[in-house]
C-alpha cells in the first residue's frame, strides 16, 4: 500500500541512537517499564512486531522468555541487522504483509508512532490489524501525545510526515470506527534510567508539570488526564 509519508514512513522504525548496539540495552528498559505486564501471559503466544526495524522490541520479547515471535519493516538494512541478531524479519510493507495474514497473531506491536500516518491509512491500519489478529488477541500501539500544550506543535511541525494528532479521547476514537471495543490508553514513562539520579528530578517536574495542566483542562471543560510525551493504547478483538 502506498503511504503518504516519505522521509519517515510508519512502515520502519525510525528511532534509536547512533550506536545501535546500544539502542538494545536502552530500549530493553523503556520496553520493560512501559510494556512488559501487558505482554501475554502465555510465553507460546504468537506475536508480531510491525515497523520492527532492527529488532529492539523482539529483543524483549526473547529477554522475557517468548519464542514466537516474527517482526516486519519495509527497510532491508534494519531487517538485515535484525536476522543478524538472530530474530525472525521480514522485509515487507506492513500493511500488505497484514492483509495477507491468515494464520492470525495474539497479539500485535507497533514500535512506529501512528502519527506517521494520515488519518484515513490509520483506520486502514487498525483494521488490518483487527482482521491479523485471533479472537481475544491485542493490538498495542503509541502516539505523540498532543494534549500536551509544551509539545503539540514542536511536534507537529518539526516533521514533515508527523500528519495526525492524537490525544487519549481520538485515539480510541479512532480504534472504535476500525471494529475494536475495549481500548486502554496508557501513559509512557520515559525516565527509566535508574542510574541518572537527574532522572528523579526530571520525573518530578513533569509530574507537577502534568497535575497543573490536568487541573487547567478540567476548568476548560476538558476531561483529558494523560499529558505524557507519548502514550500508549492497547485495544482487543473480541
């Protein structure tokens, strides 16, 4: 399928550091805090990891004892490295590789941000995951989180493929038009680092930070209450 983004397409990973060996201890950690318990409880499940880039996530998976694991991204050096380490990827587009599933997954990683993708393609992604996915299997996405008044338009702006804006209420907006009914929307805890201590006071003023734009929503009429860089959504198929 065609997307609208060129430099950063959501069908590949796009982050990371430059030392990319070092991305897979820093990103073990950030996976660990924000995504381990919502992982399934059966080690045997069937899982994928869509725009898997060179393999951070399915670095966690195998640290956290699953085995059936398969990753895809539309860019063949990421995948390279990722068979390199040992872990199962496919060059593909995302969205081809999931309407062309028919043994279905229990559960589904996004590692890309969904702001990737205008909003039209992030329904169509949604439901070719819902149609991949077993009954009762999850789907786990994230979004930059534009809710939040500090980072909304830097980020909008600052990518010319950024082209949709999420905030916790669209976001499962969005999941309820693609055929899902039960959405969680989470936040991200980012400072992970337990060796920084300059972490703890980071972690402190974006908590404040966070409390008063809650209470300024609340005085617009807003129910908004995740104001996090980013968030995530976990959503079944039931």
């Amino acid at each position: 399928m065609e997307l609208t983004a060129r430099e950063s397409p959501f069908t590949t990973f796009c982050e990371g550091p430059a030392n990319v060996e070092k991305g897979y201890d820093l990103f073990l950690l950030f996976h660990e805090r924000n995504y381990r318990r919502r992982m399934p409880a059966d080690r045997d499940a069937r899982i994928l990891v869509v725009s898997s880039g060179v393999g951070y996530f399915q670095n966690a998976l195998k640290k956290w004892g699953y085995g059936r694991v398969e990753g895809v991204d539309s860019d063949e050096r990421k995948v390279a490295a990722a068979r390199e380490k040992g872990f199962q990827s496919t060059c593909a587009d995302c969205f081809d590789f999931l309407a062309a599933v028919e043994e279905g997954y229990d559960l589904i990683f996004a590692e890309q941000e969904l702001n990737h993708l205008t909003r039209d393609e992030v329904v169509v992604f949604l439901e070719r995951c819902l149609h991949a996915l077993n009954e009762g299997g999850a789907l786990v996405v994230n979004a930059a989180n534009c809710a939040n008044p500090l980072i909304a338009t830097e980020y909008t702006g600052n990518n010319i493929d950024h082209y949709t804006a999420f905030t916790e209420n669209s976001a499962r907006q969005y999941f309820r038009i693609a055929g899902f009914e039960n959405v969680e929307v989470f936040p991200h805890d980012f400072y992970v680092l337990k060796h920084n201590p300059l972490n703890h006071v980071a972690k402190a003023l974006t908590g404040c930070i966070h409390f008063t734009l809650k209470i300024l929503f609340r005085m617009y009429g807003k129910s908004n209450s995740i104001f996090t860089k980013r968030f995530g959504v976990m959503a079944w198929k039931r």
